[in-house]
C-alpha cells in the first residue's frame, strides 16, 4: 500500500527541495541594497504614525458583524432559490411551506436590519 505513494513522496520531497534551493541561491548572490527608506513600513506613502496596537471603535466590530449576518443569510438564500423550482414541481404545499419557510426567515432579517438602524449602528460618523 505504501509502496502506491513512493512516487508522490518522492515528488513532494523533490520540489521542498527545489524551492529551497532556490530560495537559498537568492538569498546568497541576489542583490542586497538596504537602506532606511526601504526599510521603513510603508502605508499608503505616508509616514505611520503612532503605534499599532490602536484601539478601534466598537462601530467597526457591529458594521463588521452586520457585514457577516447578511453575508450567511445570502448563503443560505441561494440554496433555496435553486431548489426552489423542485418545490413548484412537487406541487401541493411544498411551495407554499417552502415560500412561508423564506418568508420568516427573510422577516427575522429585515427586524433586525430596523432595530439595527434605529440603535445607529449604520451611521458613519
């Protein structure tokens, strides 16, 4: 059974090489140049300013879990809206319950968009 995978290991083993080898020969007789200007972080051509480890506003965090919420209720629309058809084809109620299912679902979303508005998380100061 091993013996089925010699020549993948062999192949990986191959091309770690390879790619080491390659980076040691660049870092051996590549072009080294520094200088302060190079060096320095760069951030949209401006000199950085402060430090780091800044803190954030909570806005960011709620505009970014609101970003998160409509982006997986999207994931789970999609689904839907491609099977949808197979409800239509099944007849009987399978349309209806399916549409009453979306319908809840998609109501959820929209009250929690309002409240959102209402409590000022989409406003950009």
């Amino acid at each position: 059974m091993l013996a089925e995978f010699l020549p993948l290991f062999l192949m990986v083993l191959l091309s770690l090489g390879l790619a080491l080898t390659l980076l040691l020969v660049a870092n051996k007789f590549g072009p080294s140049q520094p200088n302060a200007v190079k060096e320095s972080p760069y951030e949209s051509g401006q000199d950085p300013v402060g430090t780091a480890r800044d803190r954030y506003s909570v806005k960011f965090y709620l505009v970014a879990m609101i970003f998160i919420v409509f982006d997986v209720e999207l994931v789970f629309l999609y689904p839907w809206a491609v099977s949808f058809r197979t409800f239509l084809e099944a007849g009987g109620g399978a349309a209806l319950a399916s549409l009453s299912i979306i319908g809840v679902f998609i109501f959820i979303l929209v009250v929690g968009l309002i409240y959102d508005v209402k409590k000022g998380g989409l406003d950009w100061d």
